[in-house]
C-alpha cells in the first residue's frame, strides 16, 4: 500500500513553486493529485484573485496543459485532503466510491459514550434563515457516520474522529450537532444559525469573536484511504494549538 504523510511544496510546472499557488500537496501521480486544503479556503471561485479558491490554484500548480477536477470536495472551512483527477476521471471517481475517509472534529461537551454510529437521513431544513442548512429528515437520503472520542479536553469539549459512510452534504457537522455534539466554531449547525448570516454580510465582528472564539468551524479531513493509497494529513495549526499540540 502507498503511503503519504503530511505534504510537500511541489513545483508548479516546472518553472515556479507551490509556495507560490499557496498549496500543499500531499502526494501526485500521472492521473491524480491529493492536496491538503486549508481551512475557509473554497473548492470553487466565486469572486477575488486566483488565490481565492482551490481549483484556481491547481490551475496555477498544474499550467494550461492539465485540466484538474474534483474527485471529492470540502466545505469552504473544513480543511483536509482533497482528490483531485489530472486524467482518467471516471475511474477515480468510481475507486472514490470505496473510499474510508476520517475526519478530525474538536466539539462541544463530553460524549457519554467512547464511540457510536448515528444513522439519519438528511435533507434540507425548510424555513432556515441558511438556505443551505441541512437536517435530520424522515424523507431525506440515507446518512451514517461512524464517531469514536480520542481525547476528552479541557473546557467541556472533546476531540472526535469521524468516519463517513455516505457523503451528504455537511454530513459530519449535521449529524454531530444530532448527537448534542456540534463541531466547536460551527456558525450554522452551532448555537446560532444567525453566526453564518452575520458573518456573510459583515465579515468576522466581535459578537463573533466573543461566541465563537475560532474563525472557522474546527473539523480536517485527515485521512484517505482507496484502493493502494493511504494518504494522511496533519492537523492544521488552528486545531492543533486549540489541543495543546496534542
């Protein structure tokens, strides 16, 4: 099994260096690309320079010759790594299928249990001020996620692996916040959903900082795993200070 650990800066073309993309790239082969996406970065643009989103990036990493899609996407504050096709696209979307991924999340309270798996269907939450805030819903599409404690924090919080089964849009951080657990600086499943609406109009404001405490909901995906390929990433800063570097 090929193995990869925390990411590397790569050349960009062969001329310049990622450090200038701003990407980290964990591993590259002939017809793939996995890089490790920092938080409250988009997969997609939708205003700003060519830094402004992943996928402008990887343009600049790869030139005009290779056309990079996504295999697997995050959310704009998740970080962690992400799959992408330099060629033969179908056949990395159907290994994709059977991918164990596992997540990194930093939540509110102390689970009552060491581990669990919680199996609820999700889909849109109806009259949400967050037009793309999700739910548990009866006629939603099937959603499990698998969750185990691996450590117990100071302040009544903990860390948590999550394992998803299914890829549902916000998965982790809706089914968490199902558990009584929502991932610490999560501004639409948290305490609050008006943290997101407030944060889209003005930007990061001191209620925010005085609620929230971290700009960006603290989850990483961590590892993947298909097939021959076993690619792990570290913590960012932020989750790893908030630990205490554990």
């Amino acid at each position: 099994m090929r193995t990869s650990g925390c990411g590397s800066w790569r050349p960009i073309s062969r001329t310049s260096c990622a450090a200038t993309a701003r990407l980290r790239v964990v591993d590259e082969g002939e017809t793939y690309l996995v890089v490790d996406k920092p938080g409250d970065l988009m997969c997609h643009p939708t205003t700003g320079d060519e830094y402004s989103s992943l996928i402008s990036r990887l343009r600049m990493y790869l030139g005009e010759e290779v056309q990079p899609h996504f295999v697997n996407r995050l959310d704009r504050e998740t970080s962690g790594l992400v799959l992408v096709s330099k060629g033969d696209h179908k056949f990395w979307c159907r290994a994709f299928e059977d991918a164990e991924k596992t997540y990194w999340a930093v939540v509110h309270g102390w689970p009552s249990q060491e581990e669990g798996v919680i199996d609820a269907p999700l889909g849109p939450l109806r009259g949400s001020l967050v037009r793309i805030k999700q739910a548990v819903a009866l006629d939603g599409k099937p959603a499990v996620t698998h969750w185990k404690v691996l450590q117990r924090l100071p302040g009544g919080k903990a860390l948590l692996e999550a394992r998803p089964e299914t890829g549902r849009m916000h998965q982790i951080r809706v089914h968490l916040s199902y558990l009584g657990h929502p991932v610490v600086g999560d501004k639409i499943y948290g305490s609050d959903e008006s943290f997101f609406v407030e944060h889209l109009d003005y930007g990061w404001t001191e209620r925010l900082e005085r609620q929230l405490g971290v700009r960006r909901h603290l989850l990483s995906a961590v590892r993947l795993r298909l097939r021959d390929y076993d690619w792990r990433a570290e913590p960012p800063e932020d989750i790893s200070s908030y630990l205490g570097g554990l």
